[in-house]
C-alpha cells in the first residue's frame, strides 16, 4: 500500500514536470513566432520586404505569414498560397531532375554533354554533366550579354538560347574554376527533354511536383491563367512600378518554375527520405565540388556553406519583381523560406536573422536605407549636400540607418539607371575616398564610364577593380568586358 502510494506521486510528479517542460517548450516557441513577426513587419514598414515567410523545425511548421499586397492594384494580400517566381531556386529542382534521370539509367553526370547536343562544339567536348551542375563548364552565362534585355521580352525557344552561347569562347577550361553561368542550367533543361522526349515541365510534374504532392507550383507561362499568383513590383527612381515584362521561355531550367513557401517545405521534407533518389544520390548532390569562397562551395543547384557555425545549404532566386531565398540547417532540420514580389528586397539578411532567432545568437535589427534619403536630395539639390547630410546622419543617429557602403553602391546604381551618370561618378568617387579597399567601387564607376562611352576611363577603373579581385568568379566578367573594350579600341 506505502508503495503503491510512492508509486502515484512519482506518476504525478512526472506528469506535472512533463506538462510544465511542454507549456515552457510553448512559451518559448510562441516567443521566437513574435520576435519573428516583429522582426518581419518592421522590414516591411521599412519598405524593405513584401511577400511571404514559412519558417519550419523539426519537420513542423512554427511560422508562416504574408506581408504586403499580392496585387497593388486590387489590394489583394500576400499569404502562405500565394504562388511566386522562384529564379534560381529551380536550379536544385533541375539538378535533383537529372539525379532522377540518371538513377533510371537515361544519363550520366560525367557523360560529355556533346554525347546529348546536336552539332556539338569543339570546345564542348571535354565539358560534362557535372560541369553544367556545379558551374565549371567555363560556359560564359547568356544573362550577363550585353544583348540580353531584348530576350528577355521575347518568346523564343531553348535551341535558340542556346544558339546564342554555343560558340562564345569558354571563359576557363572546363573543371579549372568556378563561373556562374544560367547557360549551364538551361543546357541541362534542353539534354533532360533530349533523353526523355518530354518538355522539360512534363518531367518535373511526373518526377517531383506530382510525386511530392506540390500542386501550387510549376512552370511559370505569362499567358495562363493561374490563380493566386503575385505580380511582381520594382522601385525605379524611387518611384514603385509593375516589373518589366519578362517571357519565361529565356530562363527555362534556370528559373522558369513558381512556387509557395508551403510548396517549398514539402520539398525541404522529401529531402531528407529517399521518395525522389537513393540516400547515395542525396549526398552527391550535397556534396560542395567547388569552392568559390573561403566559407562556402557549391554542390548540385545547391550553396554549401555554414552560418552560426551551422551547416547551411542554400540557395537564392531572382528575377524581374521576384525574390527568393531558402535556407536549409539539415542537421538541426530548420527550414526557412522567404518569397518576395518585391524586386529590391535583400532576403538573405532576413533570412539570417530568422535563422538567428531560432538559434538564439545576435542579428542586427532592420534599419533605414540611407540611399533613399540620399537619393532624394540629390535628385532636389546636389552631392555634396547628400554627403553632407550622410554625415549628419551617422554622427546623430547612428542606429536608425544603414550607413553601409552597399547602401552607398545601391545609391550609385540607382543614380546610374535613372541618367544621372555625373551624380553617379561623384558618388563613387565619394565611396572610393572612403573605401579605397573595395574593389566594387572601381566596378561601379568603369561600369558609368563605360556607358557614358569614355573607354579608356572604363578600362583604367575595371583594371584597378580587376587587380583587387582577381580571385572570384565575378572577376573573370570584368576581364571579359576589358577584352571587349580593349578590342573596340583597336
């Protein structure tokens, strides 16, 4: 009897640890949802964030709001259905459509591509699947041709695309460097429909979208009617606009797809079982190939890096009015997602921040953009007086902006795409004076130099960006740029 009354308070005691441990566990969780939230809205209040947020741990969904409106012009809102442009994100949905392939035995990734591509070139011959996949191809991307906004606007067809790529000289030998190239991805769209005789869209409905259960998203075609979806917006002289019309037959297997971040978190979740490939291909997919930079690689569509000394494995999209960024902690199983309509919004900070709070480390609150406030006075009075109010600003209200010299470089290249190139050389100028370390400032005013027709000013300050940055990717597009002016001249 003494025991079975022992035995009753233990049971009880339990319980009421277990149920105090559970409603504390609650308490905390609703605490980082409201700091979230917080955090969040003030973006948006700041004119800096409009779209959608599904924030996920441990396979369940602790977040998941919109922001902003859908459609400015019916004042429809943002929420977790509405179906956004993804960009670049369709680029791990089009290497997880190869894996696929070559688990069925239609290819190899260290097959030539030539063994898949009609009249193939010389210089093609040495490049292989994997290549395409990781972006050391050397393949130059068609997105960053002085031509390419007029493609953009145009219906056109993979063979073409690739018409216009296929005979430009390689930036490197194929496997020699990292160079990130769109080129690449829509190859690996034309060679999926080659070995399946389906479009490329017809794959990635059977093999993922159907399978997954991910009916919110798919290939985004201008002309359907597609319920929920989000127009996209973009800022142009500080003034809000409906973004550029942009015909989705040019990105193709680059980022052609839609999505939403519910959509998104069933493919964060199919990623951690073997319903798409095997556990082997998994990790072939995630492994970093590449190392662009000291803290991060590239694998298989996917960034692999660390953050708060984390295991990240990321990836962002953009394109005209769309943002997106996702991030996946596969070790702790967080997942966050965040889809904007809003083409100037910066979401990896936001995402970094949203990771900070569920991890309890330090992040930085959303601030001002001071390149606003900037901008307006120059647009009304001078450069001079901008700097002088910059100074102002950072001496008497030190945490109410961003003071940061990318708001500076933001400023130069909203200047630069509104005509107001000698505003635009002063402000660079101003940022070399005070970064004369950074090598994107000498980018920005070759780039205002170059348009404005002085060649030789282009050429000086592209060199001199050139020489402090000769090691990442991005350089070797500056160096192309100096062959073509170089030619000009000559």
């Amino acid at each position: 009897m003494k025991w079975h009354k022992i035995s009753t308070f233990i049971s009880i005691l339990l319980i009421t640890v277990s149920t105090g441990l559970l409603f504390q566990k609650n308490i905390l969780a609703q605490d980082k949802s409201d700091k979230i939230d917080e955090l969040l809205q003030r973006y948006h209040d700041y004119g800096q964030f409009d779209g959608t947020v599904l924030v996920a741990e441990n396979g369940k969904v602790v977040f998941k709001k919109g922001y902003g409106l859908a459609n400015r012009e019916w004042d429809i809102p943002n929420g977790p259905d509405t179906k956004f442009r993804i960009g670049s994100i369709t680029k791990q949905i089009t290497a997880m459509a190869i894996m696929i392939l070559q688990e069925k035995g239609k290819l190899r990734v260290y097959d030539s591509i030539c063994k898949y591509v009609p009249d193939c070139p010389e210089a093609w011959k040495d490049i292989t699947i994997h290549h395409l996949l990781t972006h050391t191809s050397g393949i130059p991307n068609f997105q960053r041709f002085p031509d390419n906004l007029q493609y953009e606007r145009l219906p056109t067809t993979v063979p073409k695309t690739i018409e216009r790529f296929k005979y430009k000289e390689l930036m490197f030998s194929p496997g020699a460097e990292f160079g990130y190239s769109s080129s690449g991805y829509v190859l690996l769209g034309y060679i999926i429909e080659q070995v399946t005789g389906k479009s490329y869209e017809q794959v990635i409905n059977q093999y993922i979208f159907e399978l997954l259960e991910m009916k919110n998203s798919g290939y985004d075609h201008p002309r359907s009617i597609l319920k929920h979806r989000a127009a996209g917006y973009s800022r142009e002289n500080q003034i809000l606009l409906n973004a550029s019309y942009f015909e989705m037959d040019t990105p193709h297997a680059a980022g052609a797809l839609y999505s939403t971040v519910e959509d998104l978190f069933l493919w964060d979740q199919a990623l951690y079982t073997t319903r798409l490939v095997s556990k082997k291909t998994l990790d072939t997919i995630f492994t970093a190939y590449v190392k662009p930079g000291e803290e991060w690689g590239y694998g298989y569509g996917w960034n692999i890096g660390q953050l708060f000394n984390r295991k990240l494995v990321s990836h962002s999209g953009a394109i005209d009015g769309f943002r997106a960024q996702l991030f996946r902690f596969p070790d702790e199983k967080v997942f966050i997602i965040s889809l904007s309509n809003y083409e100037q919004a910066y979401l990896f900070k936001i995402n970094e921040s949203l990771a900070a709070i569920l991890f309890n480390e330090k992040y930085e609150p959303p601030k001002k953009f001071i390149k606003d406030t900037l901008f307006q006075i120059i647009k009304h009075k001078e450069v001079v007086s901008a700097v002088n109010h910059f100074n102002e600003l950072k001496d008497k209200h030190p945490d109410d902006y961003d003071f940061s010299k990318n708001q500076l470089n933001w400023l130069g290249i909203e200047l630069r795409d509104t005509g107001m190139l000698d505003e635009a050389i002063e402000i660079y100028k101003w940022i070399i004076e005070l970064y004369p370390d950074w090598w994107n400032a000498y980018n920005g005013v070759a780039d205002i130099y170059r348009i404005k027709g002085d060649k030789k000013l282009a050429i000086k300050y592209y060199a001199k960006s050139l020489e402090m940055n000769p090691e990442t990717w991005y350089a070797k597009e500056i160096s192309e740029m100096l062959k073509m002016l170089t030619k000009k001249d000559n």
